[in-house]
C-alpha cells in the first residue's frame, strides 16, 4: 500500500498490469487447471542447444561481450535469414537483443519522443502497446476487419487513416498474437510503399515466422525491403526453438542504426550472456529439424483445438494459419476477464482474456495450442462442457 505513495512517474503507476496475469494469477500453479494463457509449448529446449550454453559456460565464457552480439552469431542470424528468404541479408544488419521484448523495447526508445504514436494492427500482444507507453508514445490500435467465411483481414487504408503528423511507426505482428492473422506479401508491398512514400518506419514483429501451416516461413517484409528502407523486423528464439526462458531475441535493421542500437544496449543490457548466444548459433545451425517437428505438433494441436471448438455452439472460432493460438468468440460475452477466470473453475482450464489484446478484443479468448494433442483434446473437452 506504503509504495503506491512513492513519487514514480504517473505514466508507469497508471499502466495497467497485465490482464493475462491477471486471470493466471488465480490459477497458477494448480495441477488440475490445464494453462494455456501463455504463449509458449509445452517441449523443453532440445538438449543439444542446451549442451553447447552447458558447454560454453565450462569453457569460460561469462564475460562482458559484444553490445550488437558475438559476430559468428550475427554472421549465423544473416546466413539464415538470406536461406530463408532468398535475399542477402548481412551481419550489419543483425543486431542480437535480450529477448524479442526487449527487442521492442530498444525499438521504441530509438523512435519515441513524447506525444509520438506507433500506428498498431491490433488486436495485439500487450506488451507492444505497452512499450511505446512507458517511452511516453501514444499506441494508436487499429483493428483488422472480421473477414468473410471467419478469420480476419487487413484494411490498409484503415491503417493509413489513423497516420498523422505525430505518427513514427506502423508496427505490424505476423504471424499474429492472438489472431493468427498473416499479412500478405501483396499488403506487405502496399504497406512499404506507403511508408517510404511517408517517410514513415515500418516496424515488423516476425517472432512467429515458422509457426505457419503450409509453407516454410511466413511472408516477411524482409522479403521485398531494401537494406536502407525505414524497416525494423523482430524475431526471437523464444517460439521456434522453445527457447522462451533464453531471453535470446535479435533485429534486423538498416546497417546505419546498427551503432544507434549499439549505444542503447550498453544502457539497458550491456549485452547478451556469451553462453546462451554459443548455443543460439547451434540452434539455428542444427535446429531445423526441430523447428519443422514444433510446427508439426503445433498444427496437429491446432486441428484438434479448432475442430473441438467450433462444434461448440456458442463458440466461432476460424483455422489460424499462423501462430499457435485459437482466438474464440463467446457469444453473448461481455467480460473476458471475468469469464476467463470463471472458467478456470468451471472447465478447469487457463485462457487468456481477449481484452488483453485491446478493446476490439472484448467478447473474445486466446487458448495456446502448442501442446501434446491429449492435452489439447482434454482441454477442447472440458471447454466444450461449458460453452457448448
Ligand atoms: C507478438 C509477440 N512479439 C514478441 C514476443 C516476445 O517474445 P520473447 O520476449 O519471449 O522473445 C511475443 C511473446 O509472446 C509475442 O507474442
């Protein structure tokens, strides 16, 4: 109670904590609720990206290292970016961060004056609204449009409208959390023309660029940019090598920002642990096998969510094609939070509230899927006792 009195700044006492912990905060830790509010799979890191940290630390390496990253794991990072997408894409445009958070968050701080706005496709993870919050910035959300047949869909000029003269960024999150939504490599094109017409950033959040069911990778901007164009793409290693307690992230950026973010790592990081970024380079060197089975397990889960919830009547619910979430509609559903956290009593299993992700997600809940199917269908089960 005492601290709520201390001076802070009123922006930070006024942010909201999150409505996903909110409701996780009721039922952590209880062996009979099912959690899938986070957004992460149930696969500990394979063994051999943690035997090469384990082996790192043995051979000494804990000490301060490199702000942008070790240049073999930057070097790694543009190697398979260039395989991935089919365009040369060099270290000098590699920057490795604590996390694909604090990726966002030496983002924000480079762009964000106060009164600045980040125009946002939303719904979205809330921590991005958060970010450009803290620096003072205005998150200015923009919803996509339900589109016909379920599923959701981008209106560019819904998106150009809400630019202004204070606008800094469009930041856009595809694969999405928690839609599932992916932008198009034709709106991909229309969103860059836009924003080099405006001399505006583009800000692309690609954590779930290999959680896509169909192709190898989801259509990234990365694809269609040039090294100097106004784009900053976050990734992590959090999703597709079940890395999330690694806190192991990186950015691709234009070669001239490269000791722009040099500068602002030394003031919130000084740099990543040397050993975890040894075995992020094994990771990324032996691990796509790995990366291929995830996704595997993540659409099985996936058919086995959606099937279960859309034979529930009060429920719609579209088929994500990218990502591991299923974002649900309740009929009738006015209060997320509360009925998230009732759920956790009547079904025994752990979503998160889909105002989390903003207003427009009012009515709604994200379930994670990236699960064991038994575990999956058990939980579709106990859901479907209580919305059907
Ligand atoms: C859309 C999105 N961006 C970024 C992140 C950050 O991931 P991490 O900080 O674990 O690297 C997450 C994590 O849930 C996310 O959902």
């Amino acid at each position: 109670m005492q601290a709520a009195l201390f001076p802070i700044r009123e922006i930070i006492r006024d942010l909201p904590a999150s409505r996903i912990a909110e409701v996780s905060a009721v039922g952590f830790g209880n062996p009979e609720i099912i959690p899938l509010w986070y957004g992460e799979g149930d696969l500990p890191t394979p063994d051999f990206i943690s035997a090469a940290a384990t082996a790192a630390m043995a051979a000494g390496e804990t000490f301060y290292t490199y702000k942008a990253g070790l240049p073999e794991l930057r070097a790694t990072i543009g190697e398979y970016l260039s395989w991935l997408y089919g365009r040369e894409i060099g270290a000098e445009r590699v920057a490795v961060t604590s996390s694909g958070m604090t990726a966002l968050m030496l983002v924000a701080q480079m762009l964000i004056d106060p009164g600045d706005n980040f125009v946002i496709v939303a719904p979205i993870w809330p921590n991005v609204a958060a970010a450009v919050t803290i620096l003072g910035g205005e998150p200015r959300l923009v919803s996509l449009d339900p589109a016909p047949g379920g599923g959701w869909r981008l209106d560019p000029e819904k998106l150009f409208a809400a630019c202004d003269s204070r606008t800094r960024a469009i930041f856009v999150n595809s694969p999405s959390n928690p839609t599932g939504w992916m932008i198009s490599p034709d709106e991909i094109a229309a969103l860059l023309a836009f924003a080099r017409r405006r001399g505006l950033w583009l800000i692309a959040d690609e954590v779930y660029a290999r959680i896509v069911y169909g192709n190898r990778a989801a259509p990234s901007f990365l694809e269609q940019s040039e090294p100097e164009d106004r784009l900053i793409v976050a990734n992590s290693f959090s999703k597709a090598w079940a890395m999330t307690g690694w806190r192991l992230g990186w950015l691709t950026l234009p070669p001239s920002l490269l000791p722009e973010i040099e500068k602002l790592v030394e003031f919130n990081t000084s740099g990543s642990p040397t050993f975890l970024q040894r075995a992020a380079i094994v990771a990324i060197r032996d691990g796509e096998d790995f990366v291929e089975s995830f996704a595997a397990r993540c659409r099985a889960g996936r058919d086995i969510a959606i099937e279960g919830l859309q034979a529930c009547r009060r429920v719609s619910v579209a088929r994500p094609d990218g990502a591991f979430y299923a974002f649900l509609r309740v009929e009738g559903l006015t209060d997320s939070v509360a009925f998230a956290k009732e759920l956790l009593h009547t079904a025994k299993v752990g979503l998160a509230p889909g105002s989390a992700f903003g207003p427009m997600g009012e009515g709604w809940l994200r379930m994670c899927f990236a699960r064991d199917t038994a575990t999956v269908a058990e939980a579709v089960e106990r859901l479907r006792a209580v919305l059907d």
